[in-house]
C-alpha cells in the first residue's frame, strides 16, 4: 500500500522580516505610543513575536488631527489621477513584498500559509489596484455628477483577515478622497503596521494614513472622537452595536460589517463531490475564522447519510499542523480566549444531544489548535445552531422540501452570507431570491472579488464593502 503521507514542507520564519519591536504611525512617521506596550503572541506556538507599542486618548486625538490637516490640505483637494498613483504604487509594493506579509501573517495568525499567500495578500493587493483604478473616475460610479468625499475615517478591523481586512478599508478610503485612521486587532498588529511603512516606502502624503495599535480602549476613542466623518466596523455584533449606539444622531457615518451564521444548503441534485469541497471550504478555511462561514450545513433528507459519509472521509484528509508548512489545511486558533469560547461551545452541542464528530487528524503539542468537528443530528434551538462559534465546527440540519431550506436557513438573527448548491439554475435563482442573506453564492463558496460588494442584513451589519456600490459609503452623495 502506498503511504500518501507528506513530508513537511516549511516555509521560512526568517522572510517575514520581523522587528523585535514595532510602533505606532502616526503622520507620516513611527512614533512612541502612549499606551501600555503589548506582545503579540505566535498562536501556534505561544511564542512572543515582538513588542508592540500601542495608542493613548492623547494619540488618537493627534492622529485625528493629522488625518484633518492631510485632508483639507493635501489628499482632499488633490486631483483623482493623483491620488490613484500612490495607491497604485502602494499596490506595487504590496505585490512585490507578498512573501514576507504572507509569511508575518501567517506567524501573527495562525493561518495556514497557502491561505495567506495565494489569497489574503493576492486580494488585499487586488482591492488596492481596483479602488485606484477608480479614483479619477468617481463621477461615473453613477453616485452623483460631483461625488465629495467625507474627510476622515475612522476604521477599526478584526484579527481573522488583518492585512486583507485594511486593504478593504485603506483602499476605498483613499481612492475616494478621503484620510484614515486605522485600529488592527489587538492580537494580529503586524502586517497593518507593515502596511504603514508600505506607504512611507510609496511616498503618502504626512497624516494620509495612520496606524494605531492597541486593545478595545483605543477603538473606542477613535469611534468617539468628535472628529471624524466616518467609522468603518468590522468585528462582532455586540461590539457593532456599542458603536452604532455611540455614533446615534452625531450626524456620522457608519457602516458595519458583523457576524454570521451561513446556511450552505445543498440539495439532492447537487453535484456531491463539488459540494463537499464546498462545504469544507466554506467552514474549515482560515479555522473557521470568517464572519460568513457556513457553519450551517442544510441537507436534502434524502442524500443526507450519503453526504455525511464523503464529508467525513474528506475532512479526514485534512492536515492541522505548523501554519508555516505548505501541506497544512487547518492552522493554530488565533488567540487562547478564542479557543476557549469554541471548546465551550463545541461542549454545549454535546449537553443539548448533537453527535459529535471529530478529525481523527493528530494536533501539534502545542499551541492554540482545535481539530476539524461536525455536529450532526442538531436542531434549530441549540446553540450550536444559533450562535456564532468562529472556529472549525460545522452543524448539520436537515430539510425536505426547498421551502423547509429556505425557512431554516433565514432562522438565525444574521444574515450575511449563504451557499446553494444544486444542479438546476432555476432551483438555484428561486432559493437566492428567498434567502435573507447579503451574498449568496451558487455552487462555489468563500469567492471574494474586489469589483463585487460584500455585507450583510440584520445583526450581520449594514453597508457594503467592495464594487462599485462600496464606494457609496466613502462619498457625500
């Protein structure tokens, strides 16, 4: 019999470059923070990577300031075509430099390598060539003949795709006139604050873009701050709700893009083995790290244990290892308060009487790792079917009829995302139609492109990110 196992391949620690310490940017330059320093830890070792010195009150107040002054005197006024050199050039480096951000993302993360290189970086470089393209051609977006744009953003962002999830913010922001003030998670500072130092290398003006590490305190000072025209949330729902409550008739906008628990709903028409991949892909990527994973898995009764049984068997082949190995499938959960919320949860589907499933896969004796996990026989009311675990569990409910799929998938508080998987374009437009979810993907999952806007309804936010329609957000029009 032959043995399929694959030998490790690492990939070098040593090309991300990293600093024992990293700092604020602040105007056009790194500046000793106020705050308390933190260390951002390696999760799947629980090795400290590096110090990093974080924002006071006071350096919020200053960046605030110094994005003002860029705008009213610099970026602001600056013709479209100007602008769009720099982010353009922003872009370039980005491309040039994808290994080493792969890498440090990977080592700041947790996430598999292959993930962070063939697509964090890839798109986050993807969406700062599109917004640049649109820069001089913002009165054709068809949001007014004289789009304006606001002044300063204030941007707070999560820890699952952080040098994707500022490009997503940086690049319509500037694009469309406007500075930025930008808060990456307090567990993942890194690539962001690389990204600052991308933009001193492309020569943005003082103040355009700053970069202010810190925990929650210091996203709660940039939303207060009386002088912004913009916050741009994305994270959890109980915190976008503080912030949507803080921001309440100050006149300021405010997009949000939450949290989700995704119906991926295959019927008995569906191509199986297609579908399989799909729903590994939609659950399992970046550990379950994504606000629009399916982590709900509707079934056609019919197809269910045949289903089942191939989704078993190919989970089984999934590797959770060293995120910095190439074979790796599944990667090290971000943080230790992460890993503990998905334990917690995971136990509370076995109290209510799902079956639990779980990967046979062997983890790493240390680190933050959970292995891959399915809960079969759940029902609408337990937790696992309703709450958002943010990790590598899948649940499986069933359902008989297109109607009985529609009425679960939209019986959950969000609605950000959905998967429809079925042979018919028409079964595929009538359930797309009826599904309550912002993006609805057809026999494909996890398909992120800087030219389609992204979000969602109801607790999973307000706004869209992305295409043309993202640029709304970012313009008085």
């Amino acid at each position: 019999m032959v043995d399929w196992t694959y030998a490790p391949a690492p990939e070098s620690a040593a090309i991300a470059n990293l600093q024992p310490t990293y700092r604020p940017f602040v105007d056009g330059k790194f500046v000793d923070g106020g705050g308390e320093p933190l260390k951002t830890v390696n999760p799947a070792t629980e090795e400290v990577l590096a110090e990093v010195g974080t924002a006071s009150s006071a350096d919020v107040d200053t960046a605030v300031a110094a994005a003002r002054r860029a705008f009213e005197t610099t970026w602001g006024p600056m013709p479209g075509a100007e602008r769009a050199k720099y982010i353009y050039r922003i872009a370039r480096i980005v491309a040039e430099r994808a290994r080493e951000l792969a890498v440090l993302e990977s080592l700041d993360n947790g996430k598999p390598i292959r993930e962070s290189r063939d697509v964090d970086v890839p798109t986050a470089s993807a969406h700062l060539f599109h917004h640049a393209g649109w820069a001089d051609k913002l009165e054709y977006a068809g949001l007014g003949p004289a789009p304006k744009p606001l002044g300063v953003v204030g941007s707070v962002i999560p820890w699952n795709f952080p040098l994707l999830m500022a490009a997503w913010k940086v690049a319509p922001a500037l694009a469309c006139g406007n500075t930025i003030v930008l808060k990456p998670a307090e567990t993942t500072p890194l690539t962001a604050l690389v990204l600052a130092e991308i933009a001193a290398e492309a020569e943005l003006p003082p103040g355009v873009l700053n970069v202010l590490p810190g925990a929650g305190d210091v996203g709660a000072a940039i939303v207060r701050n009386t002088g912004l025209n913009k916050v741009a949330f994305t994270g959890s729902t109980d915190v976008g709700k503080e912030i949507q409550r803080t921001l309440a008739g100050t006149g300021r906008r405010l997009t949000l893009e939450l949290g989700g628990k995704a119906a991926n709903i295959v019927y008995d028409d569906a191509p199986l083995d297609q579908a399989v991949e799909g729903v590994v892909d939609g659950i399992f990527f970046n550990q379950g790290h994504v606000c629009c994973a399916g982590s709900r898995l509707l079934v056609q009764e019919s197809i269910a244990d045949e289903f089942t049984e191939l989704l078993h068997r190919r989970i089984e082949t999934l590797r959770v290892g060293d995120p910095l190995d190439k074979n790796t499938d599944v990667g090290a959960i971000n943080s230790r308060a992460q890993l503990d919320r998905i334990v917690d949860l995971a136990a509370a589907g076995d109290e209510e009487g799902a079956q639990r499933w779980t990967s046979s896969c062997p983890l790493p004796e240390r680190g933050l790792f959970f292995p891959p996990t399915v809960f079969s026989g759940v029902e609408q009311t337990m937790r696992v079917a309703r709450e958002e675990i943010f990790g590598p569990v899948l649940s499986v409910l069933t359902f008989r009829t297109p109607e009985e799929a529609v009425a679960k998938a939209n019986n959950t508080p969000y609605g950000l995302s959905a998967g429809i998987w079925t042979d018919k374009g028409s079964k595929a437009l009538w359930t797309a139609q009826r599904v309550r979810a912002g993006v609805v993907w057809t026999n494909t999952f996890n398909r992120f492109d800087p030219t389609s806007p992204f979000g969602g309804y109801r607790e999973s936010g307000f706004g869209r990110e992305g295409g043309r329609i993202g640029l709304e957000a970012y313009l008085d029009a």
